[in-house]
C-alpha cells in the first residue's frame, strides 16, 4: 500500500506540497492558501485515524532538529 492512501500519506503529502507552495509563491497566492485548507483537512483526518502532529512532521526530520 501506497503512503499516500493512508490518512497520514495524506497528511505529509499534503502538508508537503503546500509548503512548497507557500516557499515559492508566499502565503497571499490563492493556491497557497487552498492547499493549507487541504492540508488542514488531510491533517484532521489523519488525527481522527490515530496520529498525532508528530507523525506528520516526523518523517521530513523537522521536529528531530529542534530535540
């Protein structure tokens, strides 16, 4: 199975690519601000599936930086 058909695939995939959106266009674009919904949205499903913030943002190695 795919990552991304998983609620946390989801998550990172989403979070992931409005991140890059927002690094390259900034947070007043119209895409910027709609993938950060979509984000939004992949994040609260993935909670509701029984991950935590954590389990997003742990694989791209941003949380271990900063322990």
């Amino acid at each position: 199975m795919s990552t991304s058909t998983t609620p946390i695939g989801r998550a990172r995939a989403a979070y992931l690519l409005a991140a890059r959106v927002l690094d390259r266009h900034g947070v007043g674009h119209p895409l910027a601000r709609r993938l950060l919904a979509i984000a939004d949205r992949a994040a609260q499903a993935a909670f509701k599936a029984g991950h935590h913030v954590h389990d997003i943002h742990a694989a791209n190695g941003h949380l271990d930086k900063h322990n």
